[in-house]
C-alpha cells in the first residue's frame, strides 16, 4: 500500500528574467504551493497527499506546473480559485479538471 494517496509536485523553478522562456516562479508558483500546502492540512488531508516543491517540469511555456501522481495528471493552476478546483474534482472526487490540463 502507498505511504500516500497522492502526490502533487508544483514547479518552483527559477530562471534569470532575461530568458525568453520565463519560469514557473516568475508566474506564480511558489505562492500556489503555500496556498495548496494550507488547503491540504484545511481539508484535512495532511497524511493522504503530499505537496511536494519541484524543480523544472519541463513545462514553463504552460506554467504554473503541477503534475498529480500516480495519476499523471498535468496541470497549469494560475489562482487559488484554480488550485481549489483541482483539490476538489481531482484530488478528493478523482475528476479531471479539463479546462486546467495541460495538452503537451
């Protein structure tokens, strides 16, 4: 049995400003990670999915991103209000947030 439910990575990655491809950081991420971080312990959820800090995900041009395993689920949450979707469909009722995905 897995030690938890679900993990959720959340690119943090950084880049110089000049790089044309900008960064996850750049747009946002870190304050989703903290806020999807409160919402987990909130929901009571602390101990069932884990949020994890990531490095590049290889998804800037579609950042902010968050990848959802073992459901590779991928994601580009740009507000609370996206993240709380996410946490309400996806991680406690196992619905894909479609307008979320990211279509690589």
């Amino acid at each position: 049995m897995p030690r938890f439910q679900k993990h959720l990575f959340i690119c943090n990655n950084k880049r110089t400003k000049d790089d044309p491809r900008s960064s996850c950081s750049e747009r946002g991420s870190e304050a989703l990670l903290e806020y999807t971080k409160k919402r987990i312990h909130e929901l009571g959820l602390k101990g069932k999915i884990r949020i994890n800090k990531a490095g590049c995900l290889d998804a800037c041009a579609h950042g902010p991103a968050m990848v959802v395993y073992p459901d590779d689920a991928w994601y580009s949450p740009k507000t609370k209000i996206d993240i709380d979707k996410i946490l309400k469909n996806h991680i406690q009722n196992n619905l894909l947030v479609e307008e979320l995905v990211i279509n690589f």
